[in-house]
C-alpha cells in the first residue's frame, strides 16, 4: 500500500499544475490562400478536420487492439507514466484494459488496475492492492469525469477519439508509417471544449485559473494517423503550460477484428462517478 500511495499522490500534485510540452512542435496549419486558375482570387482553405472527424465516427464503428501510454513530467525530476493495454468493441461498448502506473525511470514499481467495460458499465479493481481490498468497484460509464489534463475518465479509449476529433485547424503533415502500416498524419489544437471535455467541475476550474495567467489560450494538441481503411491508426494529445508536461498517445492495431465480449464481475460494489476519480482511473 505504500508504494501506492507514494506514487498516486505523486501524480496527484501533477494533476494540479499546468502542464508542458515541447513548443518547438507546434502544429502546422494549411496554407491560407489558394490561387485559382486566374491567378485572380482567394478560397478558403480544405476543411481537413473533416477526413478526422470521419475517421473517428468510422473507428468508433469498430474494434482494435488498445495500447495506451501517458507520459506526466513535472519538475525536481516528478515524472510518471500511465499504460494501459487491452481490446475494444467500440461499437458494442465492450472492452478490457490492464492498466499499470509507474514512473519513468524505475519500470518495475508499478502499481496495476484490471478494468473491464460491458453492459454500460466499467468495473475495475487493484488486483495487487496490499491492505488485500481486492475486491470489483462499479461506476456507470455514463457518468464517468476526467480529473486531469488530457487523461481519459477511465482510461476509455473512445474518448480519446472524441477528443481527437474536436481539433481546430488540421492540417495534413503527410503520409507515415505507423506500426509498418501508411497512414495520413493531421495535426491540429485542442481548445477549451476539447480539453476539459466530460472534466470533473473541481478540475475544470483549477483549468479556469491556470487559463487567466495564459490570457485564454490553451496550449494543447492533437494529432492523428489515418490509415487507407479511413481509420484511425494512432492519436496523440499533448499539452504545453509552465514546468509540467503530458503526453498522451494511444495506437489502436487489430482494427475490426473479433473482440470477445467480457463478463460483468460478480458481486462489485456501486460506486459514484465522484468516487472513481484517481491517478489509475482518470
């Protein structure tokens, strides 16, 4: 319990600092000016959030194989990590997640969380708890919150997606890679609706506060990988704001392949979506 608690606060106090990120890498943006033949006038730029935004409602349709990894940095060194792996049936709303916290430098102290979601429900408990209070919490999916920057209220892969397609001004970088397979990579920014999308009141105005020493900008973005199929290979969602940063990348592999549907666990005990906020559940 007390490496837990150590490394649980420590995210903690992450969750209430603005957070960084590399301002070097700022998102491209689309030419504003596109000559027509005449050489005479001006048209706006191609809406590319439009090929994003199809691909979200096309993968949301699907299923994939979910790896999830959350980097937090933070000064004097506080850096930690949040991975998150297992299979989804996004269209059914049927998945598993094994989820391990941990820091950056020292891999093997991690502390787990099994998670499943099925009849709109997620369930999840610490399988290595040490008190020995292994035992299933429930929470409806419905009422779920985010509680930090750019982390998904439990883990859900799907918001992920949602928030990827709220971004502003995508622009195409080119086509990539992305675990041996060629996807268009867009980038865009996330702002206030995206980022404090489904966020839990209490967080959303530590967000307000850090916004009025910015003068209202939000420094946080989004980037996605299409593959030839019109689905979404991979996102990252990032952010940039004093001396703490978060990334956020999330690879969906195994696109549209046969997900198994899990059982509810028997006997969890109900819980309130206020009650299910932490730095392993979001």
């Amino acid at each position: 319990m007390r490496r837990s608690a150590i490394l649980i606060c420590a995210v903690a106090l992450l969750s209430s600092t603005a957070c960084t990120h590399d301002s070097t890498k700022k998102p491209r943006h689309p030419a504003s000016v596109d000559a027509s033949a005449s050489g005479s006038t001006s048209v706006a730029p191609t809406d590319q959030g439009a090929a994003v935004r199809d691909a979200v409602a096309a993968t949301l349709k699907s299923t994939a194989r979910v790896e999830e990894r959350t980097e937090m940095s933070g000064p004097a060194g506080m850096n930690f990590t949040v991975s998150a792996n297992g299979e989804f049936d996004m269209a059914g709303g049927n998945g598993r997640l094994a989820v391990k916290l941990g820091t950056s430098t020292d891999t093997a102290k991690t502390v787990p969380l099994e998670q499943v979601f099925t009849d709109g429900a997620v369930y999840f408990r610490m399988p290595e708890e040490r008190t020995g209070d292994t035992a299933w919490r429930t929470v409806p999916r419905k009422d779920v919150q985010a509680h930090y920057l750019l982390r998904p209220p439990m883990n859900d892969p799907e918001h992920v997606l949602r928030q990827a397609a709220m971004m502003r001004g995508a622009a195409k970088v080119g086509e990539e890679k992305v675990n041996g397979t060629p996807a268009v990579h867009y980038r865009g920014k996330l702002d206030y609706a995206a980022v404090t999308l489904r966020m839990a009141p209490d967080r959303r105005a530590k967000i307000d506060s850090g916004l009025k020493q910015l003068g209202g900008d939000i420094p946080a973005f989004a980037e996605v990988w299409i593959n030839r199929d019109g689905l979404i290979t991979r996102t990252l969602l990032s952010s940039t704001m004093g001396q703490v940063g978060i990334k956020m990348a999330t690879d969906f592999t195994d696109l549209g392949k046969p997900v198994e549907t899990p059982a509810a666990p028997e006997a969890a005990e109900s819980l309130s979506a206020d009650a299910a906020g932490g730095a392993l559940t979001g």
